[in-house]
C-alpha cells in the first residue's frame, strides 16, 4: 500500500510535469513526527529548486521545524552538483529522521549516492512505495538515463481506414477538436516536437502549444536531410527554439538558418537521410527526454523501420477515406511474422474519436 503523503507527492509530481523537463517530475512532502504534513514541493524549472528544497522552503514559510520528520519523495534525492546544491545534504541539515523514496535515480551522478549519504548521516531510508508510477511519470528521463536517447512517442490522427490523409494531401480536419486538443496537452508534456521537413512543406504547421495552458513551449525539431525548410516557415517564428537536423555538412550552406537563430544538428548521412538513430543520441545529449513525433508517413515510416518508435498516440475518427495516405509507409512484408507487434496500453474515448496507446510488443 502506497501511504497517503507518498500518494500526494505523486500528485505535487504530476503538476510538475510540464514546468520542469528536461528534470523528472518529482513531488516532497514532509510529516511531522505527529503525522502533520508540514511541506509540500515539487521540481521548478530547469536550473530551479528541485521538489525537496521547496518542501522545506514550505515548513519554513509556515514556522514549522522539520526536524525529525519524515519525507515522502518520489525519486532518490539528488547527492549531485547540477544546476543546483545536492538535495540530500539539505535534507540532512534539516535534520529529518526519515526518508521515504518511490524509487532510485538513474541519472549516473546520483544513483544510489543519495541514498548512502542519507544512510551514513544516520537517516532511515525506505525505497519502493509508488515506484511505477513515479516511473510512468518520468518514463521519458528514465529512457534517456537507461539508454541516452528518448523516449519516442508518435502522434497520429486518421481514419477507422487508417488514412491520415485523402491522396490529394487534405487533411483538415478528420479527428474532432476534442482530440486535436487532448494532442495538445500531450505535447505540451514533451521536451521536444519532431517532424519531417516534408509536413512542413505540405502544411507549414506550427507545432506549437496552443490550446492548453503551458509555462513551456517544447523545443522543434525538423529532420531536413537536405536543408529544404523554408526560411518563411511559420514553425521559425520568434521565441521558439528551432533545431534543424541535417546531412548537410557544407557550413557555406548552413548560413540562411543560422541567421534565423535556428541550430543545425548536422548529422551522419544513411542513404541519403539523417542517420536517425545518430539523431536520437544528439538528442539525448541535448536532455531531450520525451520526443512527440508529429509527422507524415515517409518519417514516420523511417523511425519504424529503425526500431525508433516506443509508443504510438493514435486518434481514429469514426470515418472511412478510402484512398489515402497511410500511417507510416512500410516496405513490403511477405509473412505475418514479419510485422511490427504492438500492445495496447490504453484505449478511451475521446469526444467521438477513439484514442488508442500503443507500446511496442516487449517495450
Ligand atoms: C531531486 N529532486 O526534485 C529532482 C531531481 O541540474 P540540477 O541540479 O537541477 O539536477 C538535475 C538532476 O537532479 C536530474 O538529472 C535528476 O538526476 C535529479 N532530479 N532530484 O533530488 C528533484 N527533479
Ligand atoms: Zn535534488
């Protein structure tokens, strides 16, 4: 059974999500030795408090001493000097006697580190209580820790036909607002948005976050093996961090966008395109932890191919198109084993369409 205060701190977790990547989720509360919760904290903005430090900020603002109390925390607290002091030196200065973690960080400067400086201070530590959750929550930073790439999560709308498109390219509008805003939100989540230079041609698309209230809007990544972006494209517009990637490694040709403030991830060339899996490692390196791919079948296709997809976010509006374009476009197989296995995760309705999580088979 998971205790109460470690339930609330998922939920201080949950209200971090779109304010703090590229750092996990993670929610503190503290109880006094009465079973008071005496502060509440969750993870600020990159470079900000982590969900700790606020927590004791929150007794302090209120008087209370939290000595000899008890922390519920979702992750291992930090032992490490990032962009901030290590939350688990603050925690023994404030002289708690518990400490209860949903599960360890894997982050290589941390993982364990805390929870032995917490030991050898004389702080008892539990580990375990809300450890799925807490890393559902964060599936994105525990991927690219694990791994050094993120987690790839693929949004498509279509048909119960399974086209995306009428083969004329039209395409606006097969799902209901409804799910065209519930996109929105999974957005809003990301680090980064990821798609194909080819959609940005055809739609000149914004992917930005509009509908749903965000102090953040995630990074844009357009792969352009061959620099074709137009340097008019709405997606350049201001106050976006735009990063072009490309197999274009002539710097006399990078100019026009290095004007517009965009940064080119110049990238190995695989036949033609961006070596995608090197993508996923500059990626990485550039604390992306949650990718939203919102791209046509061409790339959607190529990340398949690759094995770079770990979920796919599937609208299916209550419409048959006929002819169209499909979800990802695939080389041909010749046997059923040959195909890409899938598991649902979830599946709900939203406003007349469905929405369907789909995992990878062993993923
Ligand atoms: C915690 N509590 O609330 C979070 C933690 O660069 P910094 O200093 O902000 O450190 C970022 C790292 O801290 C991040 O990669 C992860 O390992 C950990 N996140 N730790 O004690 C928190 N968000
Ligand atoms: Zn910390």
């Amino acid at each position: 059974m998971t205790p109460h205060a470690l339930q609330e701190a998922l939920a201080l977790a949950h209200q971090a999500r779109l304010i703090c990547p590229p750092n996990p989720a993670v929610g503190a509360v503290l109880v006094s030795p009465d079973g008071t919760v005496i502060g509440r904290g969750h993870t600020q903005q990159r470079g900000g408090p982590h969900a700790e430090i606020m927590a004791l900020r929150d007794a302090e603002a209120r008087g209370l001493s939290p000595r000899g109390a008890t922390a519920y925390v979702t992750l291992e607290p930090c032992s490490h000097h990032g962009r901030t002091g290590p939350c688990c030196d603050a925690l023994i200065r404030a002289g708690v006697a518990k400490v209860v973690a949903s599960l360890g960080d894997p982050n290589p400067l941390v993982s364990g580190q805390g929870f032995e400086r917490l030991r050898a201070a004389g702080i008892e530590v539990e580990v375990g209580p809300g450890a799925a959750e807490a890393e559902a929550l964060n599936i994105g930073f525990f991927t690219r820790m694990r791994h050094q790439r993120p987690w790839v999560r693929s949004k498509i709308a279509g048909s119960l036909d399974g086209r995306t498109a009428l083969p004329n390219g039209v395409s606006q509008w097969i799902t209901s607002p409804e799910a065209r805003t519930d996109g929105q939100a999974w957005r809003a989540r990301a680090c980064a948005v990821l798609t194909g230079v080819g959609t940005v041609l055809a739609d000149d698309p914004q992917l930005n976050v509009r509908d749903v209230a965000t102090p953040r809007q995630p990074h844009l990544v357009v792969v352009d093996s061959r620099l074709r972006t137009p340097t008019r494209a709405k997606l350049l517009g201001p106050g976006r961090e735009v990063w072009i990637a490309t197999a274009v490694q002539d710097p006399s040709r990078h100019q026009a966008w290095l004007d517009l403030g965009v940064q080119l991830l110049v990238l190995p060339d695989a036949g033609g395109q961006v070596d995608l899996v090197a993508l996923m490692a500059e990626l990485a390196r550039r604390e992306v932890n949650e990718l939203h791919v919102e791209a046509g079948p061409t790339l959607n296709g190529a990340l398949l191919e690759a094995d770079l997809i770990d979920e796919w976010l599937l609208y299916i509006a209550p419409k048959l198109l006929g002819p169209g374009r499909p979800l990802a476009t695939l080389t041909e197989r010749s046997a059923l084993s040959q195909t890409t296995a899938l598991h649902f995760t979830d599946m709900r309705a939203v406003g007349p369409d469905l929405r369907l999580l789909a995992r990878r088979a062993e993923a």
